[in-house]
C-alpha cells in the first residue's frame, strides 16, 4: 500500500485504490467519496505531488479537480493552494 492508500483508507473498512482516485481526478468526476476530500486535504503534498506524478495525472488537472470539487464546498488546503497559486 502506497502512503495515499494508507492515509485515504486508514478510517473505512473497505479500500479504494491510487488507481481509482487517479481515474475520478483524471476524468474529473464528482466525488461519491468523502475519501477525495481526504486526499486533497490530509494527505501531505509532497505525497499528493508524488501520487501525481507516479500516476501521470497533469498538475493541471490535479488543480481543476481541487477548484471545482474540493475549495468551492469549503475544504481548502493552503499549502496546496500557495502551489497552485491561487
């Protein structure tokens, strides 16, 4: 299990993986799971940026998904947002 599977899994006791987190960001679909909320917000960048770039997700893209899924309900991850410089 890769440090983001560990972290977005660690409270539920079922498993999603880094390959489905990486297709709803890639195809910017609305999160079903609060686990994408987890992802933008607890786990640590540097992680997040790992977990991109380990699954070719475009830092654009990754930027997107955070503006329209993940700020505009009120999770904000200012550390994230001084990266994207929003």
């Amino acid at each position: 299990m890769t440090p983001v599977e560990i972290t977005v899994n660690r409270s539920y006791k079922d498993f999603i993986s880094e390959e489905n987190l990486t297709q709803i960001i890639k195809s910017m679909e609305k999160p079903e799971t609060e686990r994408i909320y987890v992802l933008f917000t607890e786990v640590p960048v540097k992680e997040l940026i790992d977990f991109s770039l380990r699954n070719r997700i475009p830092f654009e893209n990754l930027k997107n998904y955070y503006l329209k899924y993940i700020k505009s309900v009120g999770f904000k991850n200012l550390e994230l947002e001084r990266m994207f410089e929003v």
